[in-house]
C-alpha cells in the first residue's frame, strides 16, 4: 500500500472511530450532584439509589444534538466507503467526494452549535445558595475533529498529491496492422534526402564559403546523415562511414 492510500485510510479510521464515539458513546454534559448526563439522545437522571429515568431534550439544544446524530453518523458512512475505496486502489468520484464535504461542514457546524452555542443551561442554583453546574466533555471536540478528519480524508482520496505511486490511469494502446507500403514510403523518402544533397553541389559546398554559410551547411550535412542511416537502418542497410 503506498503512502497516499496509507494517509487515507488512517485519517477515514480515525474520522469514523471518533464520529462514532461522540455521537453514541460519549455523555457531551455531565452533571455529578444530582447524576444527569445528556447526549446527543437523551438526558439522563440517576437518583441515590440508582434508579435513573430518561427522557428527551428539547428545545434548541435537542434540535442541534439530533442534526449532530444523524450527519455525523451519515458523513461517518461517506468516509468508510470512499475512504475504502480510495484505500482497496480505486478512483473517487468527485460528485460524492462534493457531497461528502457539504456533509461534513454540516456535521462541524452543528456540533459546534451543540456543544457551545445551545447547550443546556451550564450552572443551577439549589434554593439560591448552592451552585451546581454542567461540566462539557470532551465530545463536542471530539465530534469537531473528526469532521476535519474525514474532509481530509476526502481531500487526500480525491487529489493524491505528488507521490511516486500517484493515481493509475489505465492506457489503452491501439494495436494497427503492417502497412505494406511502409517500406516503399520510407526507401523514397531517403532517395530524396541524397538526391537534395548530390543533385546541386554547388549549393552543398561546404569549404571555401563565408562562415555562417560553412556552419549552417555543416549542420545540414549532419542532419542528412542522420536521416540517411537511420532510414537505411530501418530497411536492413548497412550505412557506410564515408561516401
């Protein structure tokens, strides 16, 4: 596996494994006195005795934890498969890797509202004199870098950069039949090559000219000699040395 696949796949696995965590593992608010904890789900309230009831959260702060849930459970879905794909030598499509990043600004955009905008009321007072208060984990966080791993994730999958191994474009070389005339062609055009350099050796003299003229001739005479034997070469000639 080369070293663009490699950064894939450990970004996609690290952006799923937190998503995953913070959207259904982790508490995002901690109350220890009374025992409340709130997710993204529920809240819940455990008495002394160890009895604990849930019940669902409203407000502004319920609507953002649900959007939280479901985008980051869906953009977490988008990073396995084209991270996977990405990973297994296959090619992203551009269209989802687009989707893929509108969700994850969407997923980072509502769990930052979750966890810092409405969250529920972070301090209560027990008859005016007792202040307790809401302690935020670190889900919120979690949830935020795991929306920027999984968009470089895409980013990386879908430009992998300058790497020795790069992106493997399959090459489809058209196989033509011999052209018979082929060899015809080329024995008539070396004819006329030689028959240029022999027919007007006036106009080929190379001493006894002024020197730009001695140079560009001599420049000539090497590019016919070149013409001249790889043509004779292709049809199984030996070129002599000196003519």
């Amino acid at each position: 596996m080369g070293s663009d696949r490699l950064r894939v796949l450990v970004l996609a696995l690290a952006s799923i494994a937190m998503l995953v965590l913070s959207a259904l593992v982790l508490d995002w608010f901690r109350m220890s006195l009374p025992n409340v904890a709130i997710d993204l789900r529920e809240a819940r309230f455990c008495d002394a005795d160890g009895t604990c009831q849930s019940f669902h959260t409203g407000g502004s702060y319920g609507f953002f934890a649900a959007v939280s849930l479901w985008s980051s459970l869906i953009f977490a879905g988008l990073v396995a498969y084209l991270g996977g794909t990405r990973a297994l030598g296959g090619t992203l499509n551009e269209r989802f890797v687009r989707i893929g990043y509108l969700v994850g600004v969407a997923v980072f955009l509502a769990a930052f509202a979750t966890g810092y905008l409405f969250n529920p009321e972070l301090s209560i007072k027990i008859a005016g004199i007792i202040e307790i208060s809401f302690e935020r984990s670190l889900a919120p966080s979690l949830m935020l870098l795991g929306a920027l791993f999984g968009i470089a994730a895409l980013y990386y999958g879908l430009n992998p950069g300058s790497s020795a191994e790069g992106t493997y474009v399959p090459v489809v070389v058209e196989q033509r039949k011999p052209d018979p005339d082929s060899g015809l062609r080329l024995r008539v055009s070396a004819e006329g090559v030689a028959k240029s350099r022999t027919t007007t050796p006036d106009r080929s003299r190379i001493t006894g000219q002024v020197e730009p003229i001695t140079k560009a001739r001599l420049v000539l005479a090497r590019a016919s000699q070149i013409v001249l034997r790889n043509g004779l070469s292709l049809l199984g000639i030996g070129a002599p040395d000196r003519m």
